[in-house]
C-alpha cells in the first residue's frame, strides 16, 4: 500500500512541474508570430478585365443542307440503279408481308423437313417456335422468296444492294441444323 500512494505522489509532483513550464515563457513565442505577420505582406497580381464576348452571326443556315431527304431522294431516283431497284422492289411492295419476314436469317435454324401431300415441307424454329415454309414463302429481311426445299436445306431468293448500291438477286441457303435444342 505504502508504494503505491508514494507512486502517485510522485506522479502529480511530475505532472504538475511539467504544467508550470508551459504557463510561462510564452511571451517571446508571441511577439514574434506578431512581428512575422507585419512582414509577411501578401502580393496578388490584379486580375486583367474579361473581355467582351461578341457572338458572330450564323450564315451556314442559308446555305444548302447536304443531307436533305428530298435532296438525297432526287438524285437516288433520277439514277439507273434506282430504277432497277423499283422494278425488282415494285412487286414486293404491294403484297402483304408473311410472320417470317419480321427476322433476319441468322436467327433461323432448319431443323427438319418431311413431305405433306406431295410437297416437302422444312420446318423452321425461331426463337424456340417452330413453323413449316414451303416454295413461294418468304422470310428474311431482305425479300426472301423460298424456291426449293430439300430434305437437308432451304433455298431462296433476295433482293440485296451490292456496293454500288444497285439491287441485285442473290440465292441463300438455310443448311439442316443437326444439334439444335
């Protein structure tokens, strides 16, 4: 018991000396932050005036549009290929459009076929539907009339533009797809 009371005593007679050296001496310390503030002058550089915005008139408004649909249409009809595309086109215009012709022809698999009163039939599925086509049917985006069913694949017809941007009749085949779920 004796060492620890002599313990504390000790404790506060350090702690307490230590507190008295901070309370004095402090004078010197605040002159001199006093006097350094009185030399440190700040130097700013003033700032320049904005200068005066003054817009410019737009005058490309009147000029001629370069991509004007009645523009851009006058020309593409006035040219051949135009003509050969209306031509090829006209027919499929003007009749009503089949289930098929909503998909492009990567989405379509061949998964079978099987003749029905004399005719071979393919069966189609997109997306997980299954339909029967026969010649004259179409489908794909790009006016796809069927010719020919097989028993292993599908041929049609479409009406594409080459890189000359004339239309021109290309023949596509859907092949019998062996392993689809």
């Amino acid at each position: 018991m004796m060492r620890c009371g002599w313990f504390q005593l000790v404790s506060w007679s350090l702690l307490l000396s230590v507190l008295a050296g901070c309370t004095g001496g402090t004078d010197d310390l605040g002159n001199w932050t006093a006097d350094e503030r009185r030399k440190a002058v700040p130097h700013v550089t003033p700032v320049s005036e904005p200068k005066q915005y003054v817009p410019l008139p737009y005058t490309e408004g009147k000029a001629v549009d370069p991509f004007n649909v009645d523009r851009l249409t006058k020309v593409w009809d006035a040219s051949p290929a135009a003509k050969q595309c209306a031509a090829l086109l006209a027919v499929e215009f003007n009749r009503r459009k089949e289930p098929l012709e909503a998909f492009p022809l990567d989405v379509m698999s061949m998964v079978g076929s099987l003749q029905r009163n004399g005719q071979r039939v393919a069966l189609l599925k997109v997306d997980k539907l299954l339909y029967q086509v026969r010649p004259a049917n179409y489908l794909g985006q790009n006016y796809g009339r069927i010719t020919q069913v097989s028993e292993n694949e599908v041929t049609l017809r479409e009406i594409v533009q080459d890189a000359a941007g004339e239309c021109i009749e290309r023949m596509t085949t859907l092949q019998l797809q062996e392993n689809t779920k």
